[in-house]
C-alpha cells in the first residue's frame, strides 16, 4: 500500500497529530518510534500541505533502512518492516486526519496556511453538502471563507467536472475591480455584494490567495 493510498481524501489535523506525539518544528510535525522489534526506528514527518514522508534507519549501522521500499524484495524481516510501516502509517491516517472532500494541491495548501496563521480549521456544517466547507472567525464567528466543489457551468465557465472554489469576503469597490469572469467571479451562493469567487485551479498564486484570505479574516468583524 502506497503512502498516496493510505491518506487518500485525508487532511491532517494538528491539534490530533500533537496528541498523537507528533513534535511541531515550523509547518512540518515529525513522530519517531522503533520498528520491526524495535531493531529499526521509523520517523513520519507530516508538512501543513498534507505531504506524508517517512524514513527508517539501523541505529546499529549507523545508515537508512532502504530494503522495504523495493517490493521485487522478499523475507520475512523485509516483511515485517513492510507491515509495520504500513500499520503505523494507517493508525496515523486513522486517529491524526480527518476526511477532506477537497484534493487540489492549491486548496490543501490554503487549508494548511490558514490554520498555521489563525488557528482555524475547516468545518463541514452541512452532511447534504459535504464538498462545502467554511471558516469561521473565533472571537466574532463570522464566516471568512467558504470552500466548495461545484459543477464548472454552474459558475459560467466552459465545462461540467467540478471545480474548486474558495468565497472570500471583500469590500464593493474591491469586488468590482477584482471580478474578470475566469479567475475571480461573483460570490457563489453568497451576497454578490459583500462576497466573491476564487477558482482554485492555479490561475491565481497561492501566495495572493492567502493574502486575500487574510483581508477577508479582518473583514469577519461584527
């Protein structure tokens, strides 16, 4: 079982992952433990973007344990490390990460910025809807940003497989000058007036979404 198999449709939660033992350094969080009677010792390392790696070394030998990766390769002890690796990786997807409707590499990177910045994570209000998401201010508890997955011609573009999409809140004169009917439309499912669309497809830099996405936090004010 691959690594990409293990976390499919998977999103880390932090707050889970530090119960679990995981130590933070940054935007990455690394968890060591021994393997294979513990003749090997394993380290995951999880970065906010939802990438999983993960790396086993022989303390006896002083190097990385490489053997497990080449599945033309038999033996018991090979086995073993194999299912251990597997087992720790699956118990981590398990009890660390919750279930994310989202897969683009832009959104998952946006969902890791916003909890490192302002420790909120996406929630899932409605189970009709589960490819809609928000977030949600803690001091005022108004919505900053609602993530979604809609049909293409819904939004007035060119195509039907769905399409992800952040709404950012904004100010008219903001709105009007943003607006150009591919990267940035009218706020979908929300008030044209106070809201806007932002396709998730790279057109627009991660960077200046997450920029967006922080004036948008100080627009959730009462």
């Amino acid at each position: 079982m691959t690594i990409d198999e293990i976390f499919k449709d998977k999103i880390p939660n932090f707050q889970k992952l530090k119960a679990f033992g995981f130590k933070q350094n940054g935007d990455e969080f690394e968890y060591t433990t021994s393997i294979a009677r513990n003749q090997l010792v394993m380290t995951v390392t999880i970065i906010a973007d939802k990438t999983v790696k993960t790396k086993v070394t022989d303390p006896a030998a002083d190097s990385e344990y490489v053997l497990h990766r080449d599945q033309t390769l038999a033996g018991a002890f090979i086995g073993m490390v194999r299912t251990d690796h597997d087992s720790l990786l699956c118990k981590i997807a398990q009890n660390c990460f919750d279930m994310c409707a989202f897969r683009s590499v832009q959104a998952l990177q946006l969902i890791g910025y916003v909890h490192h910045t302002h420790g909120d994570l996406l929630e899932f209000l409605w189970k009709s809807s589960p490819q809609s998401a928000v977030w949600r201010r803690k001091d005022t508890g108004k919505w900053y940003g609602v993530m979604m997955a809609v049909p293409g011609r819904r939004l007035g573009l060119d195509f039907d497989e769905k399409a992800e999409i952040l709404d950012l809140r904004a100010a008219d004169m903001d709105i009007d000058a943003l607006l150009d009917s591919a990267r940035f439309l009218p706020g979908y499912h929300m008030s044209k007036k106070h809201w806007y669309t932002v396709c998730l497809d790279g057109s627009v830099p991660t960077e200046e979404i997450c920029r967006l996405i922080d004036k948008s936090y100080d627009f959730a004010v009462k």
